[in-house]
C-alpha cells in the first residue's frame, strides 16, 4: 500500500527536487559529444550499464548499508570509492543539497554527506522496506541522466520516457539485490563511463559540471 512515508521519498527524489542534478550529467556530456549515446537505443545500453556495472549498483548498496549501519562510516567509504574528482563533487554537492533540502521541509538537522547517504539520514525515520528506498533512488538517478539526454541528444520526450520505462524492470531487479548485498558486493566494472567523466574534467566546451 501507499502510505505518506511513500509519498515523501518520492518527492525527494524527484529530479525536480532542488539538489541541483540538472546540472550534473555523470559523463553523460561527453559520451553525447563523442556520439557514443546518439539516440534512444544507445542511450539505454549506457544508461543500463551504468545501472548495473556503475555508479547505480555502488549507489543502491552504500544506500543499503547505510540504512542499517554506520553513516559516518560508510560515507567515508562513499568518498574513498569515488574514481574522479567530479564523481566525489557531483555526489558531494547533491547530497549537501538534499540534506539541506529534506532539513527544510522536516526541520530535522541532517549532516552533508554523500548522495547515497544524505539520502539513507533522510529515509531512515520513514521505515520504509529497504527495497523501495532503492527502487526510488535508482529511479530518480536514471530519470535525472533521461531527462539530461532529452535535452541534448537530442530525444524526444516520449522516447526519452520510453528508455526509462524499459529499465523498470533491471531497477526493481539491482534494489532487490542490493537490499540483501553487504560491503563485499561492492564494486564497479563501468570503464568507459568513468573514462568519461574523467575525460569530462578537462572537456574545453562543457554544459553540464560533470
């Protein structure tokens, strides 16, 4: 059943919600401008890899843990993983923004940590299944990058909407995985994405900040 506590973390993690990732592409920007993502079909084999091999399952486990662990801890094992400099800022930056965000709508202090993190601070009092926490988080992630292709693959709306709609199902399959995965499945084989962002960092005519 649906219940407020559902409501609330959907609307937190919104793209529209002011964490400023509309101005965060995840390297998104350079595989447009090298063509590698040029079109609805492209863009869900990187989006999908990203999900699974990338920052989305490495996101949805420190998530994970975080709901039941130590934060501290495990937002310091947040930043120690982030392969660049703007993985550590886009993630940084959101997560300073959500926090501050969810503090003013809720009125309850939450520190700036980590996206995954700040998130998890969030969440924890909604006593919500661990599993739908990360459906929503890995769907408001992929949302965000499927709006960011709609703008500048360009695609249209009802294609861009059409790619996220075809990864419900591997986001419903990584949230159930990573509700019941520990620190020893953390990991990441998403190469080319992180040659991206890394390549990202010195791109002369850049849109987006990573």
């Amino acid at each position: 059943m649906l219940t407020p506590s559902h409501l609330s973390l959907v609307q937190w993690l919104s793209p529209a919600f002011p964490t400023g990732a509309f101005a965060y592409s995840h390297g998104l920007e350079t595989e447009i401008a090298a063509g590698t993502v040029r079109d609805a079909e492209s863009l869900g084999i990187w989006l999908g890899n990203i999900l699974r091999f990338g920052a989305g399952w490495q996101d949805a486990v420190l998530l994970a843990q975080a709901l039941g662990g130590d934060r501290d801890a495990v937002d310091d094992l947040a930043r120690a993983l982030a392969p660049c400099a703007e993985r550590l800022r886009e993630s940084r930056d959101q997560g300073t923004a959500f926090a501050r965000a969810v503090s003013g709508i809720t009125g309850r202090r939450l520190p700036p940590r980590m996206l995954p993190v700040a998130v998890a601070d969030a969440a924890a009092p909604l006593d919500l299944p661990q599993e739908d926490v990360m459906a929503l988080y890995l769907q408001g992630f992929a949302g965000n990058l499927v709006t960011i292709a709609i703008r500048h693959v360009p695609l249209g709306q009802t294609e861009g909407q059409a790619v996220l709609a075809r990864l419900t199902p591997l986001i419903h399959d990584l949230a159930a995985r990573a509700a019941c995965a520990g620190l020893d499945d953390l990991g990441t084989c998403a190469l080319a994405g992180d040659l991206a962002a890394l390549q990202h960092e010195t791109q002369e005519v850049r849109i987006f900040r990573t």
